[in-house]
C-alpha cells in the first residue's frame, strides 16, 4: 500500500493496477470458492479460514500438534 501511495520506490505500478488487482480477486473468489470448497469437501480436507494474523498463528499451532 506504501508504494501504490508514493511513499517508497514504485515498480511502475498505479492506483488502477493496484484496483485492477483487488476487483480481479474478488470476482475469483466470487466466481471459484464454491467449486473450490466442494473439491476439498469432497477430499476430506478440513477448511481453515483466517481473517488475521492472530487465526494464521493458532491455526498453524494446531496443525503442528496434530503433526506432533
């Protein structure tokens, strides 16, 4: 974000790189979490998801214990 405001060096992207990049995600997922999460529904995975850094940590915590 520091770069797409000008505050460090630029890789010669722009705000509408930078927005071209979010709405491009947004329609991914839109478009492919359904397909995804029957795919791994269908393989016996467990769907973990993380909406910061705290959930990624204990998640990574408790995939180590199972591991252990």
């Amino acid at each position: 974000m520091k770069r797409k405001l000008g505050l460090i060096a630029s890789k010669h992207e722009t705000i509408a790189d930078f927005w071209n990049l979010v709405t491009w995600n947004h329609k991914f997922d839109h478009d492919n979490m359904v397909h995804i999460r029957k795919f791994i529904a269908r393989h016996n995975q467990k769907i973990v998801e993380c909406t910061n850094l705290s959930s990624v940590v204990s998640a990574l915590r408790d995939i180590q214990q199972v591991g252990s």
